[in-house]
C-alpha cells in the first residue's frame, strides 16, 4: 500500500497525499478492514487531515466492523484520536467490537484504545471497565512506558 509506505517513511507529499485519498474514497467499499485500518493510520502518521477520506473510512468501517481484528481496531482509534476526528458512531461501534474482543487484545491495543478514548475526551463506562479488567489481567506484560 502506497500511503503505508510513505507513511511508514514520514514522507509527505501533498499531491500523492490528496490523489490516494481520492481514490480510496472511490473505492473504499471494496477496501478490507486491514485496508480501512491502514488507510486512517497513513494520514494520521503523516498528520494529514481529509475530511471526505475520514468520513469514507468510518463510515465502512461501521459497516464491517465485525471483520476487524484487535489491532485494526485499536489502531483505526489511535488515528482518529490524532487526527482529531470524532465520530461518536464510528468509536461506538469500535468500542462494541473491542468489548466482544477483549480477550484477544494485546497490551498495546489496550494502551492505543485507552489513550485514544483519553484524547477524545470519549468516556465509555463499558469499555473503560473492560479494558481497565483485562489491563489488571495482563498487567505484567506492559511495558515501561
């Protein structure tokens, strides 16, 4: 993936930037839920804010949210949280998703979910519970930070 490489290099160019972004809102429905997480985790590592894109990602990722592993999940809210995008359906249904599948969460998708949620000032009791239990759980594996 193009916007993965790039990001993954901290190299921003503005127009590829502005043309993948086109072109994956024209095809996001047939983006699968690694590709949605990919996609919002780019822009966000690059710092890159498109609306259209963003409202693309969230509103597909609403729909196949079932499909979505620990890590696209906590990952698809770390973007949201740094780019600043709130959409209070799209970390409803992340929530929901992240709840059914706590038990499969790294410490690092906790770590993602928790700040993201902190960030957001999103406060969601049942997922804020569930993490803070599965945290206590696996305490031990945490890192420093």
């Amino acid at each position: 993936m193009i916007a993965w490489s790039f990001a993954a290099l901290a190299w921003l160019d503005a127009p590829l930037s502005d043309a993948i972004a086109a072109a994956a809102s024209a095809k996001i429905s047939a983006f699968e839920a690694q590709d949605l997480t990919l996609m919002a985790w780019s822009f966000a590592a690059l710092c890159v804010w498109n609306e259209p894109l963003l409202t693309s990602i969230a509103a597909e990722a609403i729909c196949r949210i079932a499909q979505f592993e620990p890590q696209d999940i906590s990952n698809t809210a770390w973007a949201c949280a740094v780019l600043g995008y709130r959409s209070r359906p799209l970390m409803d249904a992340l929530s929901a998703e992240a709840i059914q599948k706590m038990g499969e969460c790294t410490p690092q998708d906790l770590a993602n979910m928790a700040w993201s949620g902190a960030k957001m000032s999103y406060a969601n009791k049942p997922l804020m519970d569930s993490l803070a239990a599965s945290a206590i759980r696996n305490i031990g594996e945490f890192s420093t930070q």
